[in-house]
C-alpha cells in the first residue's frame, strides 16, 4: 500500500498547493476561481491559503525526509479539520457540488492519516 499512500500524498501536496496559493497570494485569481471567495473577507481567504500551503508541506516533508515523521498525521488531521469546515460552510451556502469535493478530500486525508498513524507512536 505505500505506493497509493504516495500517490494520494502527491495529489493532495498538489492540490492543497495550488488552491493555497491563489487564495494567499493571489487573491483576485481566487475570486474567479472560487465563487464563494466574493462574499468572504479577504483575510480570512488568505488565511486559509497559508494554511493550506502549511498543511500541503506538512504532508510531505516530514515523512519524505524523515525529519519528525510523525507531523505528516498530524499536517492530514489539520487539513481534514479545514475540510470538515469548509463542508460545512458549503452546504450552508447550498454549494453541493463544492462540498461534494470537500468529502473527496475528506476522505482521502483520513486514508492518509490512518497509514501514516503507526508513525506518531
């Protein structure tokens, strides 16, 4: 199984990366890719980008160099927190399809989080 963890880590790293990104540092850019981004103060947006950023390295580094493994857990367990919310916050909007793609992400970070788990203890 540590090739699909590393395929779903790469995915995620990617994904986390890029919409992190054009939220903290490219926030026009995220207007138009993100609907919601119109109606939400922009601090907050570019909070959550940073967050996303942090969280996106927090997957890979720490396992891939072996320097404190055990922050790869807990990089998913934040990020799945992030995603819990933004669920959240998309049904309240009636945005099914954005929180549709928030489970997605949901899903695949608690399936990172229980293989990289044996690494905290």
């Amino acid at each position: 199984m540590h090739g699909l963890e590393w395929v779903f880590t790469i995915v995620l790293v990617a994904i986390f990366l890029v919409t992190g990104v054009n939220k903290a540092f490219r926030y026009e850019k995220a207007k138009d890719l993100f609907p919601w981004v119109k109606h939400t103060p922009r601090a907050l947006v570019q909070g959550i980008g940073i967050a996303e950023i942090l969280g996106a390295l927090g997957l890979l580094l720490p396992v891939a160099t072996g320097f404190f493994p055990w922050l790869t857990p807990v990089a998913a367990a934040a990020l799945a927190l992030l995603m819990l919310f933004a669920t959240v916050f998309h049904f309240r909007r009636g945005e099914k399809s954005e929180a549709s793609l928030n489970i997605l992400l949901l899903a695949i970070l608690a399936f990172i989080i229980y293989i990289r788990w044996p690494l905290i203890s």
